[in-house]
C-alpha cells in the first residue's frame, strides 16, 4: 500500500508517523495527531505494523516493526522504511515507541527531514530486556532532534540518554457524547448483582496493567455486605491467566471482555479502579475523569499529574491492602463518594482535547523544522526542555 496522499492544500509540513505494534493508548494518540493534521490540510502518512488501524480517510502503510527484536525482520523493515521516507520525502517524521524510533532514526540517516520521538511506556522488567530499552533510548536520543514524554519519570530517563527534550506530549482522550440514562441502566444491568455496588477497571489484561493487584484486593472485602463487584473490560495475554487468579481467590470478579459501551460502564460504576503499576497519560483515567465517577488509581508515572491532588484516591502501585481499603473507603462513604465526583468534574474541564493535542505537536514540528533550517538560537524554549503539554 502506498502512503496516503497529501491532505488538500498541502498547508504546513509534511508529516509522517511511525509507530510499531500497539495495542493501547499510543495508537489512539497517532490516529488523533495524523487525522487532526489531515483536516487542516496538511500532506500526512502514516507507517506501522500491517492491520494498525488509524482514523479515516488515512491509511497505514506496511511495515513490520514488532514489539520484539528479530534482526532479520527488523533489517528488512529499516531498508522499508528507508525506501518509503525517501520517496515521500515529509519534513518531520513523528516516531511513536521507542523502537519505532530507533528504525525511524537508522532509516532516516542521511535524509534531510527532521525526527521527533514521543516515548509512551517505561523500562520492561529484566535486565535483558531493560538493556534494549536503554539501547533504543539511546540510539533514537543521538538521532531525534526532539523526544517527547509522557510522565516525569521518562523525561528523566530520556535527559540521562541524551535527548533533547521536547517536553510532555498532549495525550487526549477521545471526546465522547455522554451515555443517556437508557444505556447507563442497560450496561448496568449487564453486569447482573441488582443492589451491588459496582466496582469497573478497564485495560489490556497484561502485567502492566495490574489487574492482578485488583483482584486480589477484591479477595480482601469478600466479607464485606453487599459484597461488590468488579468488572474488567479488555482483552489480552493474562485473560486465561486472571480468571485462574480470580477462581482461586474465591473474589467475585466478572471478566466483560471486549465492549463497545465502556462510557455506560463507567457512567454505571461504583467506583472506577485504574491498579496499574505504571502509565503515561492513561486513557481510562480521563474518560473516568469526565465521567464524573469517583477514581481510586497507582500513584505511578503520570497518573498523579492527570488526577492532581483531589480527584482520585491514589494509592502505592502493588498494594492489594491499600487498594482495598481505598475502594471500600469510597463504597462505604457516600459523602467521600460526592467529593471524588465533583473533584473530578473540575478536574476533567482542564483537560487536554484533540485540538490541544494536534497544537502541541504541530508547535514543536514547527519548531524542530526551524532549528534544522538554522532559524533558531540556542535561548529558543525548545532547546531548554519546555513544557510543552
């Protein structure tokens, strides 16, 4: 497949966007950023894994960068790559993932336009696989005339790598029309337990997330009357692996699989539940925001700075008893229950939208275009680590 045509009016940069294998949030923010740069006419491509799905009228052009080294497939995708930057010859190219900024960045050798890298998870567990990821850092970091974050704690690692900072990258939740009572009451009924309080997580069921956790907090208050219950959302490696955890635990845990009324869901919960031992700028954790919904999340990587102070209860990532107590604090106080609620409504109102998302990147290609035109001097914000979130 060819890359998609320029955007009418061909206004602004020419913009192309790598990402590899993703199944979260990170494929969501590249559709958002390569679909809102399209509609203000600007000449967008967009280069992943076969079978990425991106919003329309654009489509992905093949190349397979794996979530895993396999160096001759990861050789043939460079030399891919390569041939297809060359040709298409955009003037930013915006790699997503800090393998797809390694490839972006041997593919661009030699090639004029410059390279942004935003960096979405942190270090793997393991010492082998820790040393790629700080291999890649390093490598995209040399490369990229600016990288881009999601939470302090990756800024910190990617400054120590070299990087030259961009700033925080706008992360925006999808906007969404507010579930109507009908199909509030009709995903709640779905979950069955009429009288029970509802307690609703959503994700990839992989480590990461930390269903686990979840569960066996759930363990914790099976003595609890009414006895709630929890209810996942998502699809993944652990599924098989969680519903072992749950069954032996004796926890009342109800796996959803994959649904399309996650806003009725969260619209119908108790209590909304984010236990992942680390995140960005998670997804979930707006949506639970602009739902109004009272929020018990990790105080781990980027969370706090989405939630602030006062819309969530935030808890030690791993913590099965302080998740417990921190759910059944909000089940058992209705008064608490209010405060998280109208704590989160202020909060969702200053929330970054598609169009914040779309400004941002485009001020910093701005800028990276600049500098490598020798328009700019070393006092710009961009060379001193701005903000740009």
């Amino acid at each position: 497949m060819s890359p998609a045509p320029p955007g009418p009016g061909g206004a602004g940069p020419r913009i192309a966007y790598v990402l590899g294998s993703t199944a979260g949030g990170t494929g969501t923010h590249v559709a958002m950023l390569a679909a809102g740069c399209a509609a203000r006419g600007m000449a967008v491509a967009v280069f992943g894994p076969a079978g990425t799905a991106v919003a329309a009228p654009l489509a992905v052009t093949a190349v397979e960068i794996g979530g895993r080294p396999r160096p001759a497939r990861d050789a043939a995708a460079v030399a891919r790559l390569r041939r297809l930057l060359r040709g298409w010859a955009p003037d930013v190219v915006h790699a997503h993932g800090l393998r797809a900024g390694a490839f972006a960045a041997l593919a661009l050798a030699g090639q004029p336009g410059a390279l942004v890298v935003t960096v979405h998870n942190a270090p793997p567990a393991g010492r082998v696989n820790g040393a790629v990821y700080a291999a890649l850092a390093r490598l995209a970091a040399r490369r990229a005339d600016a990288m881009t974050w999601v939470s302090a704690d990756i800024a910190a690692r990617m400054r120590r790598a070299g990087a030259r900072d961009g700033g925080r990258a706008v992360v925006a939740a999808r906007a969404v029309t507010p579930p109507g009572p009908a199909a509030v009451a009709t995903a709640r009924a779905s979950l069955g337990g009429p009288g029970r309080p509802v307690v609703f997580a959503a994700g990839r069921l992989a480590a990461q997330k930390g269903f686990a956790v979840l569960i066996d907090a759930a363990a914790r208050w099976q003595g609890h009357d009414p006895v709630p219950l929890v209810a996942i959302a998502g699809e993944g490696p652990l599924a098989g692996a969680l519903a072992g955890r749950a069954a032996a635990a004796h926890a009342d845990v109800l796996f959803l699989g994959r649904r399309g009324d996650v806003p009725a869901l969260l619209a119908a919960a108790d209590v909304v539940v984010v236990p992942s031992a680390w995140e960005g700028q998670p997804l979930v954790v707006q949506e639970a925001l602009r739902a109004g919904r009272p929020l018990v999340a990790t105080r781990a990587g980027g969370i706090p700075d989405l939630t602030g102070a006062d819309a969530a209860l935030l808890v030690p990532a791993g913590d099965a008893a302080a998740l417990a107590r921190a759910v059944l604090s909000v089940l058992d106080d209705p008064g608490r229950a209010v405060a998280l609620s109208a704590a989160a409504a202020v909060r969702a109102a200053a929330l970054p939208g598609a169009a914040d998302a779309v400004d941002s990147a485009l001020a910093l290609y701005h800028r990276v275009t600049r500098h490598r035109a020798g328009q700019t001097d070393s006092n710009h914000p961009y060379s001193r680590g701005a903000d740009h979130g």
